[in-house]
C-alpha cells in the first residue's frame, strides 16, 4: 500500500516536473 502510495507520488512529480519543462521551453521559443 505504502509503495503503491510513493509510486503515484513520483508519477505525478515526474509529469510536473515535464509539464514545467515544456512550459518554459515554450515561453523561450516566444520570446
């Protein structure tokens, strides 16, 4: 249960962590 929990943490870390990326690499490719 407890690793289950940490995994779905990580996941969604992860995702966030791409989502800023290609936010800024987006607002670079703008400016």
């Amino acid at each position: 249960m407890l690793s289950s929990i940490d995994g779905i943490a990580t996941g969604s870390m992860l995702l966030a962590y791409a989502d800023l990326t290609r936010f800024s690499r987006a607002k670079q490719r703008q400016s």
